[in-house]
C-alpha cells in the first residue's frame, strides 16, 4: 500500500526556500543550499547519497503544489523524476502534460490528487512536493509520514514549512546524521 510522504530539505529556521522566490530564483535568494546535500559531497557525503537513493527508489507517484509546479517546470524539464506521474493540485485544472523527461502531470483539486496519485502509485510512495500543499495535506489527514532533512544553515526568511498546524508525530527508525550538511529525520504523523 502506498504511503503519502512530504520529503523536504529544510533550514534550521524552518523554511523550506529563501527569500525572494521568483521565476529566476525558484528557491528564493540562499535557498538552493538546502539542496546541496544532494550532491554527496564533503565529509560523510555517502551516506547523504545513499539517502537519496533510497528516497529516488522509494517514489512511484508526487503530489505538487501549484505554485511549486510553476516554479519546477523549466528547472526540471518535466516531471521532477523522469517517467514519474505527477499531480499538481489546484483550483484552475488545465489539460494533462506530458514534460520533456516523459512524466505526466495531472492537474486536479487536494483529494483527488492524492487519490489519483496513491492509484498510480503502484504500492509505491507518494511524494509530495511543496509547503503549501503539504501544509493542506497535513491538514486534511492525508500525511502519513514525513522525511526531513535538516540543513545547517538559518535563511532568515523565505517559505515556512508549517504554519500552525498541529501533529502528534513517532520517530521512525533511527536518525542518520548524513553529514556536516545535513541531518535526515523520518517521522510517521500519528492518527489523531
């Protein structure tokens, strides 16, 4: 059965891009240094890389944000993972797209998307991207765990991943401390 899992990089002053975020910075001014850890470099690089590959083997479906999809496209030439279907929630629904790298993109309202999207899914994750819709989903109990990973660095500002949402939340499994950049926690959000 397929999980819905909000994977994000996020500053230790909790935002999840920087200031500023335009079409010619769509993480916001600093905000791409969240995801320097992807690239597995310095000391304990590794394990960061390892992590990724298993969030990458792990993904079967995303669930997006409107305003994320908007900032995305260009940057990822598609859908964020090649041949992955996505769906973008939103209230202005457009015809299907097909990106460059072959994923599909779907556009529906909050529910539908994240039932869309757990069906094509194929017992894999769902990913969602964007705090705002993972904002929503949190909201709507439609979040069953979240993978964070915590960057050292305070943006000052940008884009907070929760904004007054209340969730009881268990450790799953134990913390990797991947690197000098970077941190990953993984919790299941707790019925409730």
């Amino acid at each position: 059965m397929s999980k819905v899992v909000l994977d994000v990089s996020v500053s230790l002053d909790g935002f999840t891009a920087g200031p500023d975020v335009r079409a010619e910075e769509p993480m916001g001014d600093g905000g791409e240094r969240l995801h320097e850890w992807m690239g597995g470099e310095g000391p304990g690089g590794e394990v960061d890389l390892d992590v990724r590959r298993q969030v990458d083997a792990a993904v079967g479906a995303t669930v997006i944000g409107r305003r994320t999809f908007d900032l995305g496209l260009r940057p990822w030439g598609g859908t964020p993972w090649p041949g992955v279907p996505s769906f973008v929630v939103t209230h202005r629904t457009r015809q299907d797209l097909v990106g460059d790298n072959g994923g599909t993109f779907a556009f529906d309202g909050l529910e539908a998307a994240f039932r869309r999207a757990k069906e094509a899914a194929g017992g894999k994750d769902v990913l969602v991207l964007g705090a705002d819709v993972a904002r929503q989903a949190l909201r709507a109990g439609l979040l069953d765990e979240l993978w964070l990973h915590l960057v050292p660095v305070l943006l000052g500002g940008g884009t907070p991943l929760f904004g007054g949402e209340r969730a009881e939340l268990a450790q799953e499994g134990t913390p990797v401390a991947g690197s000098a950049s970077v941190t990953h926690l993984r919790y299941r959000v707790m019925p409730g």
